[in-house]
C-alpha cells in the first residue's frame, strides 16, 4: 500500500486533533477526506505527509515508518499541496516549478541535471501550463496558479499527491478543470490522491473512496454510493439531504442544517 | 489575462530575460572597478594611474608604493569584504525570514558586538581584541536568539525576529547606560566602533576576517536555492524535503559569520546589509540564486563607494555615517520606484 494510516492519534503540543485513526491508501486510488470544519481533515493530512509527528501511531509509506525516513526521502515519494501557498514574488512559472526537484538535489546544486529538467517539462505539459512558463506566479489567475503548484508537486515524481482544499478560492470552471487534471493523472499516471475537499458532491463525483471525519475521528470509509446517505450526512455534517442519482453518479441535495438555527426577531416586536 | 506591451507591464510579467542579468552584472562590475580604481588614486595624495601602476609593481617612489600597498590597498579590499558580507548577510536573512526589514543586525548581532565593544572600550579590557570582541559577542547573542527562539523541534520566524528585537533592546539599553557613564575619550573611542568606519584599517583586519568572510561567502552563495525553497512557506518548503530547522540553523550560522567578520573589521555599518537587497532583486528579480552573487557585489560596490566618499572630504567621516545618511533616503527611493514598477 503506498500509504497507511495505523491507530494514528495526533494535533499540536499535547492537544490531540485526530484519534485512533486507521485509514489505507490503495494503489492507484483517489481518498478524499471529508468533515465538518475543525474535524480534522487538515491535521490529518498534515500528519500523513510527515510536517506534523504523531503522538500515537504510525504512518507508513510503502511499508516504511513515514518519520524513519528522512525528509527528502519521503519528498521523493510524496507531495504536498499545502491549502494556502505563499506567493513567490519575482519567481516564473518555470523557476517555480523547478524547486519541485529539490529533494533530487543536493542541497548545494543549483541548477537541474538532464532528468530533473525532463520532469520539469512533463509537470508542465500534464499541466497545460507549458505556453507561460516565463510568466511571473504572481500575474497568474487563481486557476493558472493552482495549476502551476500543482505542475510543482509534480515535478517531484511523487507515487502519492495529497492536496489539502485545491478548489478553495476557484470559481466552478475551474474547480472542474483542476480535478479533470487530478482525475487524469490518477488513471494514466497511477499517481494516489488523496484529497482534503468541502464539497461533497464534487468529491463523490471523483473521488473512488470518502472518508468522512467527525470530531476528529474516522467515522466512516468507503465508495460515494454507499457513503451518501441520509443518514451518514446528519451524522457526519450535520445536515438534512436528499440523495439524487444523477448520471454522474450520487449528489446531494441539502435541505436544511440540523441543529435549529435561533428564530429570527418578528419586526413586530423590535 | 491580456498582454500589452508597454515596457514596464512587459518588466511585471516577464522575469528578467539573460540579457537584462548580463547587463546587469557587468554594469556592476565597472561599477565596482571604477570604485576601486578611484579609491586607489584619489586621497590626500593624489596618484596618477601610471603611478599607482607602478607602486603596484613596487617601483617608482617609496612614498607612493607606501601608500598604496599599506594604506589604500589594505583599506579598499577592508571595504570590499565588509560590503560584500553586509550584502550577503542581509540578503540570506531578508530571504530565510521572509522578510524584507530583516538586515544582518536583526537577530542581535549589533547589540552583541556593541555591548562587548562599549564593555571592553569602558573598562580598559584588552583593548587590541576589541575586533574579536566585537566578533565574539555577535555570534553569542544570535546563539542566544536562536535558543530562545526553538521550541520542541520547531524555530519559528517569528520567535526569531521577536527573540533578535529583545536582546536588541536589551544590550542596547546596557551599553547606553555604559555609554552615559563613561569618560569622553572612551566614549569617543566606543563611538566610533558603534558607528562603524574604516579608518586605519589595514593588512591585519583584512587578513583575520577576510578568509573566514569568504568561505562564509561560498557557502551562502550556494544555499540560494534552499532559501527559494523557504520563500514558498513552511508547508511547502517542508513538503520539498527541507528540515526547516536545519536549513534556519545553517543560512542563520552563515548570515552571522559574514555579519560578525564584517563587524569585526569596521565596527557597526548600518544600512548596507537593509537597502542591497532590495536593491538587488529590483535589478534581478528574487531568485536567489541571482539575489546572493549580486548582493555580495552590490555589497561590496556600495560599501566602497561610500569609504571613498568618506574620505575624500575636507574631514575624513566615519563610513556608517555616510551610509546611514544615504541610506535612508535610498530606502525611500527604492520604495517609491517598487511602487512605480509593481502598480500598486
């Protein structure tokens, strides 16, 4: 299994986010993680790719303790979409999607050798962003830009992809777009996904498994059909919906929030 | 997203091409030659280049080969090391820190060198080693920033910053207090040091600091692409393989080595290690691995420039205070330009 998730238990200082969670990546699989805010996805992911360390448990990435081995060793086999990137000022695409090979490099070399360039030149083509390569980060649009630290991610040839919210901040066409992309890769290239998403139904509509969160620990696992039910949706997100079929598959249909909001003031008595 | 073509949204869009870099770099190395060819002739005593050539070659008149192998060659080469290492220095940490205020003196190391400088100055305590004072006590006060700012297995930026303005304020309210307390020769003596200057320095700062500013400079200029890595957050960077400790541990370790030796030769040169950045990556955009080299030249060009404006009026002044004179309104100008140039 490229990665697995054993009784993993962890957050920030002696504050434990997630609990007990086991969770494996399939070969070739895209994962989505799913909850409410604050139940834990992020940390989850966070602790998956080796930035946060485990107060319990242990994450293993083909086979091996993930905090065994060292940080560039798991940067070659894993990439990390953090949810908000940091804008490099004054860097190109290309330069940008460069540093992708860091973990390939020694940390004095300045420049990539012939193979680094070559999976340069592939993250850009996969990511149709070759035509502005010599575009500044900073000029490009919300949808460009996500492509452009996708192509980055890329360039590291890792086995596992995991991306925390890359929709956030994309208008619809874009959203699509970016996880056609995602959907591509993960088919032709085998590349496992897993992905940190608020939309359910784009995240049943892509993804092969969910996995849904609820206050920090795994609630429930498995395909989109059998894990869209009403019931599971209150539980889980605390909603009321209905379940369409539609032929992309399973959506929902919220309906209302479960907990009673508070009534609103009748303009009477104000 | 529409292009047009007006030069400077031409400039926003596009990094700069090989040329601009090309050009760049050798505008500055004229530069730079020009300045030390001026520094070489002009003084007290002029000397004609034919003159200058031939005491370089040790003919012609004593005077003249005095003046130039013991006096101004000594001090241009002080000047070009100090610039450079100020240069440097501060790009690594206005890099590392993601930071644009961060200069060489942010983590402390003014203070340190200071207090030590006022403490050894003010008690009449091994007067000759106030260099390696001035050295010493830099390098222990960003040890000692660099402690208070590791928590469990993290180092944070911002502890950084906030543990480098706390011994700042710290120090620097010590030696005041030393200062007010002191006799006016001894502080006269500190004063000079506080501010920074050039003057009388010869063979023996240039050869001491000069060796370790320079294997220092090597290895900075080879963690460039480690820093670009660091610009693009802690997430990413640590998605990239980057132990952030390690990597804030080596670019800081290597900032305060040129920083320390700059200060061990001149005293405390301000504005330099803040403005050449800033400077630079307008010139060549903020790629690292372009900003280290540029900065290092830029660095020492400017630090140059300045010592010969030092010196060459009617009362030789200290170089900090040229440099912070100029600096400031320098800074302003870079400011509005960026504004200018980024359309915002």
């Amino acid at each position: 299994m490229p990665l697995d998730v054993q009784r993993l238990t962890g957050g920030y200082g002696d504050r434990a986010i997630i609990e007990a969670i086991d969770l494996t990546l399939r070969h070739g699989e895209w994962l989505s993680l799913l909850g409410a805010n604050g139940s834990g996805k992020s940390t989850l992911l966070r602790l998956m790719s080796r930035i946060l360390k485990p107060q319990v448990g242990t994450v293993l990435l083909d086979g091996r303790d993930i905090h065994q081995l060292s940080p560039t060793a798991v940067a070659k086999r894993l990439a990390l979409l953090p949810q908000q990137q940091i804008l490099p000022e004054g860097l190109t695409v290309d330069q940008l999607v460069s540093l992708g090979r860091s973990p390939h490099q020694p940390w004095w070399q300045w420049d990539l050798d012939a193979v680094g360039r070559e999976q340069v030149e592939k993250a850009l083509y996969w990511t149709e962003i070759e035509h502005y390569r010599d575009r500044l980060v900073t000029t490009l649009s919300g949808g460009e830009r996500q492509r452009a630290f996708l192509a980055l991610a890329l360039a590291q040839d890792p086995k596992v992809l995991l991306l925390d919210e890359p929709t956030t901040f994309l208008d619809l066409n874009y959203q699509l777009q970016l996880l056609q992309l995602l959907k591509r890769l993960n088919q032709e290239r085998q590349l496992s996904i897993i992905t940190v998403l608020h939309d359910i139904n784009l995240a049943a509509r892509y993804s092969d498994r969910l996995a849904l969160l609820r206050q920090g620990k795994l609630w429930a696992v498995g395909p989109p059909l059998e894990m869209l039910q009403p019931q599971i949706l209150a539980d889980v997100f605390e909603i009321q919906a209905v379940i369409i079929e539609t032929p992309i598959g399973p959506q929902i249909c919220p309906l209302s929030a479960s907990t009673a909001a508070p009534p609103i003031p009748s303009t009477a008595s104000m | 997203m529409t292009i047009t073509t007006g030069s400077s949204q031409f400039l926003q869009l596009y990094s700069c091409s090989r040329w601009r870099i090309i050009w760049a770099a050798s505008l500055l190395l004229l530069g730079l030659s020009g300045i030390v060819f001026l520094s070489l002739t002009k003084g007290s005593v002029a000397l004609t280049s034919e003159e200058i050539m031939a005491a370089a070659l040790r003919q012609g008149s004593d005077v003249n080969q005095t003046i130039f192998w013991d006096l101004r060659l000594p001090r241009v080469l002080a000047a070009l090391i100090v610039g450079a290492a100020l240069g440097l220095s501060g790009a690594l940490l206005q890099g590392m820190l993601r930071n644009g205020l961060a200069s060489p003196f942010l983590l402390g190391i003014s203070a340190g060198a200071g207090l030590m400088v006022v403490l050894m100055v003010g008690l009449n305590l091994l007067q000759v080693w106030v260099p390696f004072g001035a050295w010493l006590g830099a390098v222990m006060t960003t040890l000692l920033v660099y402690m208070l700012a590791r928590t469990g297995t993290t180092l944070s930026i911002e502890r950084l910053i906030l543990g480098g303005v706390a011994f700042s304020s710290l120090f620097g309210a010590i030696q005041s207090l030393l200062l007010l307390n002191s006799p006016d020769g001894q502080f006269q003596a500190a004063l000079n040091w506080l501010i920074g200057s050039l003057n009388g320095r010869g063979w023996a700062e240039v050869t001491i600091a000069g060796p370790s500013v320079l294997v220092a400079a090597i290895v900075g200029c080879l963690l460039a692409r480690q820093v670009n890595v660091l610009c693009l957050g802690d997430d990413l960077a640590m998605g990239l393989g980057t132990s952030l400790v390690r990597s804030r541990c080596l670019i800081g370790a290597v900032a305060t080595l040129l920083a320390a030796g700059a200060v061990s030769i001149a005293g405390l040169v301000g504005f330099v290690g803040l403005i050449v950045p800033h400077g630079v990556r307008l010139l060549v955009g903020t790629d690292y691995r372009l900003v280290l080299p540029f900065s290092t030249l830029a660095g020492a060009f400017v630090l140059a420039g300045a010592d010969l404006l030092a010196r060459l009026g009617p009362v030789e002044l200290p170089v900090g205070g040229v440099t912070a004179i100029l600096g400031a309104p320098m800074f302003i100008w870079l400011l509005y330009r960026r504004r200018v140039l980024g359309g915002q």
